[in-house]
C-alpha cells in the first residue's frame, strides 16, 4: 500500500527529501556562495522560495489537516482569523504585520504537505537519515574548522566565534534542540545501515561539543527536560533511548572539555560576555508585557515588538509574551487551545506509535517538548532555519494520524472551485509578501520598507534579527 500511496504524491516526497538536504546545505552554502547577504538574510530568501513552492503545490492539492473537521473548531478557527486580521488592520504598518502572518501561513503550509509525506514510512525514513547525514557533515566541517583555527591564528583566537552558516551559535542550538533528538532515531532504529549508524553516531558527538562549548543553557535545559519527559512516559522502555543519547552527546561534551582544559584554554581570548549573559531577557519580557497593555484586546500587531526600538533585541526571546503582546489575549487564548489540543493529539499518537517503533516515539516527545521549553527562553520562532525545523517537527507528529487510504481520495475530492480559488488567494497574499521582500534584498541593509525613515538603533545594537538581520522597520 504504501508504495501506492507514494506515487499519488511524488511532489510531496520530494519536496520532503529536498527539504532534508537543504536544511544542513543552506548553512553551508552560505559559506560558499559569494554574497553580502548574512547568514540570516540569506536563509530568509532560501526559505521564502521553499515556502512558496510548497504554497504553490498546495494550491491545488489540499492535505489532510490537523483535526479541524468539528464544527466547533472550525468556528473558532474562523473566530482566530477575524482576531487575525483584526489585529493586523489595528497594527501601525499593516503590511508588515500581514506579512509575518503570510510567513507563519506559508510554514503551516509547508508542515501540512510534508505531513502527507511522512505517511509514508519509506519517505519518512529517507528524511531522517539525510538530515542525520547533514548534521553530521556539520559537524565533522566544524570540528576541522576550530582545530585549523586553534593551530593557525597568529594570534588568541575566539572558539565561541568559530561558526559558520548562522549568524549566532545560538541560532544553530535552536536547530539542535530539534535535529539531536531525531539523529537518536538513524543511531538506534534496527535496520539501518552501519555507515548511517556511524553518520548519526558522529551528529550526535559533535553536537554535545558544540553544545557544550557555547554553553548552549537553553537549549541543555531543553533537551535534559524532553529526556525526562520521555522518560516518565515510556518508563523503562525508553532507558536505552535515553542513554544512548546521554553517552553519545556527553561524548562530545567530555571530549570538549578535555579540548578546553589542556589545549583550547591557553589559546583563546578571554570569554566574551555575550556568550555568558542572559541577554536581559527579563527586560524583553517586561518590554513584552508593557506592549500588550497598551492594546490588551488586539496586540501591537504581528512582527510590531521591533516597531518599538530597545537597546537589546527585535524579539522578546520567549514566544509566548511575544504572542501575546503582538497579538492580544483573545487570539492568544484561542493559539494556546489549538496549540495544547493539538499537543494533546500528538502525545496519544506518539504513545501508540510507541507499540511499533518506541525510537521514533521516543524522539518526537522529546524533539517535541525540549521545542516546548526553547521557545520560552529563545528565538527560535523568529530564525529561518529554526522556523524550519519547527515546520518539520510539527509534519512530523501529523503525518501519525495522517490516513494514508484517504489521502489519495481527497486530492481528488478536495480540488472544488470554491477550494482552489481560496487556495490561490492565499498563494497571491505569499506572492505579495515575497515580491516585497525581494525589493529590500538589495538595499545596502536589507529592511522592512515602511515608506518611513528606516529606524536607527539605539547604543551598538545594530543587528537585531527578526524578518532581516536589521529587525527595525
């Protein structure tokens, strides 16, 4: 059957498999390709063209969704969507916020097809064992990149600085939070070929390194916190899940520190503070909460924390005070039931999953919830990358109750008039977007246009990444 079911959607199983190759590719393209864009600008364009492609197919094939088939959810959906608009029409430059609302429509989009996808455990399986290749291949390109620097430098060098593809090693622990948990599934699921175990083995070893030597707190809290989880739900069962990812990555730590205590130490410059300092995230929390109360009802409008310029960042480092300070309480009430009754979902497929393949279970609940914890201590919903990642992770725990029987009934069914010219709506909105977006590329900084003066950062914090590495409109 399921080879059946593949040929009906071979647009989808390869956009799945190309996704894979680019996720790791595009960090190491950057390197490669010659441009002034950043790592961050040029991940945005990466993604806007992934995201329009899969809008595109979208347009006129329709996946299963994620449960929204009650009445009762689908009024609330539209009651969200009002609040939606509501809060973009509110907002000081529409435009702008509708724009982040057609970036976040276009990655559900994106997670809507690779969920169909991933129905289909030969795809699925392809997908995990490249993006366990690329990560490995970072890996192994990382490590030979920091001992030619430590070996080198004329003079002490920086090893927190040593990182390529992302414009923060903290960009790249956003990924990690997500990409480790499912190198676990290549190391441990029976069957795999010795060559992807040693890929996998190697993903995971130098991702304990990297995230040791940038002390990436967030994202450890988040991955020992997914474990524990993981742990207290599968009981026993997932011991050697959760050992093997404990040694595999305390590996990497171990060999690390050993690095640092006899070799790296007496080469490198002092720590920098930025890579201690918990970047007053509770001033951009308060700043967070001090926006929401000017338009409890409404927000400030998508994407407007970095209307507003502060001395820190373009984001508040927290997801959900930046939801709810740019979308208002209501829509934020209504995200947060969706979000949990849909988690809720997802925990009762993955436990049953659990029966037939407990590796995979093991590392979406724990993907899943160190997601969860990132999220309140990061930006992980504001990079291209992370954005993702997110995007795969949530296909990923759809495509467990994605029927497979009836998917190939409803492309056919579901390609009504109505449907499509709804679809191409959506489509000419991401266009809009994306058309808008390619007229800042070329500006000497790229910038949200506003047709106002662009906004001169305050002190040094010149970089402030949101939709462009220079957040401020």
């Amino acid at each position: 059957m399921n080879n059946r079911i593949t040929t009906h959607f071979p647009t989808g199983r390869w956009l799945a498999l190309a996704l894979a190759i680019l996720l790791w590719a595009v960090p190491v393209l950057h390197s490669a390709v010659p441009t002034k864009l950043g790592p961050h600008d040029f991940s945005r364009l990466i993604q806007l063209g992934i995201l329009l492609g899969a809008a595109g197919v979208w347009t006129l094939t329709s996946p299963p969704g994620p449960g929204w088939k009650e009445g009762a959810s689908r009024r609330l959906l539209a009651v969200l969507g009002v609040l939606v608009v509501a809060s973009c029409l509110h907002a000081a430059h529409p435009l702008v916020a509708a724009r982040e609302v057609a970036l976040f429509a276009g990655l559900l989009i994106l997670a809507l097809q690779l969920s169909r996808a991933f129905a289909v455990p030969g795809v699925r399986d392809r997908f995990l064992e490249l993006v366990a290749v690329g990560a490995a291949v970072y890996g192994v390109i990382w490590v030979l990149v920091m001992l030619v620097g430590a070996v080198s430098a004329p003079d002490l060098f920086a090893p927190w600085e040593i990182i390529f593809g992302f414009d923060n090693a903290r960009f790249l622990n956003h990924v990690q939070s997500m990409s480790l948990p499912l190198a676990g599934v290549v190391l441990l699921r029976p069957g795999t070929r010795r060559w992807l175990r040693v890929a996998a083995a190697i993903a995971l070893v130098t991702g304990g390194a990297i995230l040791t030597l940038y002390l990436a707190r967030a994202s450890i809290l988040a991955l020992l916190a997914g474990a524990l989880v993981t742990l207290a739900v599968f009981g026993r069962a997932s011991w050697r899940y959760a050992w093997t990812m404990t040694l595999t990555l305390g590996a990497g730590a171990l060999a690390m520190g050993l690095l640092w205590y006899f070799w790296f130490r007496y080469l490198s410059e002092p720590m920098t503070d930025g890579i201690l300092s918990p970047h007053f995230r509770g001033f951009l929390a308060g700043q967070a909460l001090d926006l929401f109360a000017t338009s409890p009802w409404l927000g400030v409008g998508p994407m407007h924390f970095t209307n507003t310029v502060n001395p820190i960042a373009g984001h508040p480092h927290d997801v959900y005070v930046q939801v709810l300070a740019e979308y208002g309480l209501p829509a934020t009430l209504l995200i947060a039931w969706f979000a949990v009754r849909f988690l809720k979902r997802a925990l009762e497929n993955v436990r049953r999953l659990a029966s037939a393949q407990l590796v995979l279970a093991c590392a979406l609940l724990t993907a899943t919830v160190a997601l969860l914890v990132d999220s309140g201590f990061s930006g992980n919903w504001v990079m291209p990358v992370s954005q993702m990642w997110i995007a795969v992770l949530i296909a990923l725990l759809m495509s467990l109750e994605t029927k497979a029987e009836a998917s190939a009934e409803a492309l056919a069914t579901r390609r009504s008039l109505p449907r499509v010219a709804w679809r191409a709506l959506v489509l000419s909105a991401m266009v809009t977007a994306t058309s808008l977006a390619l007229m800042e590329v070329p500006d000497d900084i790229p910038h949200i246009h506003t047709g106002e003066p662009m906004k001169k950062p305050i002190g040094n914090q010149f970089l402030s990444f949101r939709f462009w590495s220079y957040g401020w409109f």
